[in-house]
C-alpha cells in the first residue's frame, strides 16, 4: 500500500523528489490484534495544495484508495488505515 501512495502522489505534484512517506506506529486498542497502517506523508510547500485538493477532495480520495487496497489485501472491516498529510508552513502538523 505504501507503492500506491508514492505512486499516486507523486503524480500529483510538481516535485516528486520532495515526497516523504513515513510509516506511523500505532498501538493496539484493547481486545484489537493488530492496528491498521498508518503513514505520514510530507511534501514540498507549493505541492501541498494539490495533494488536499479543493475542500479536502483528493486527500479523501487518496484515503479512500487506501482504504480499498487495505480491504483488497485482507484488512478488517473495522478497521481503516490512516493517512496523516502534514502541513509544510504549520510546524508539520497534520491536516
């Protein structure tokens, strides 16, 4: 699912070379096996407008895409990976 993301995204923006993808550890909740992926991704200031899209809509599709290779690949229904879109000019925080 990481190969997608990267794939994906970086044909979305203007500088690919600047993408960073970083899995996330995410700790189990009770009675959970393991948790869902988790991954951060960062890009360059001026591409970040196109990877959230207009209102947020390509960062949902892009967190719907995973969601359906993460069921595609034998995920649990209850379960949804996360995708946390840093914000360059907000001390990194996610959108």
């Amino acid at each position: 699912m990481e190969a997608l993301l990267n794939y994906l995204v970086r044909g979305l923006v203007q500088k690919p070379e600047a993408v960073r993808i970083a899995p996330v550890v995410r700790r189990p909740r009770p009675g959970e096996r393991s948790p869902a992926p988790c991954w951060e991704l960062r890009v360059a200031p001026e591409d970040f407008p196109r990877v959230v899209g207009r209102g947020g809509r390509t960062a949902r599709a892009l967190r719907a895409l995973l969601e359906g290779s993460y069921r595609a690949q034998g995920g649990s229904d209850y379960d949804r990976p996360g995708l946390n879109i840093m914000d360059p000019e907000d001390d990194g925080r996610p959108v």
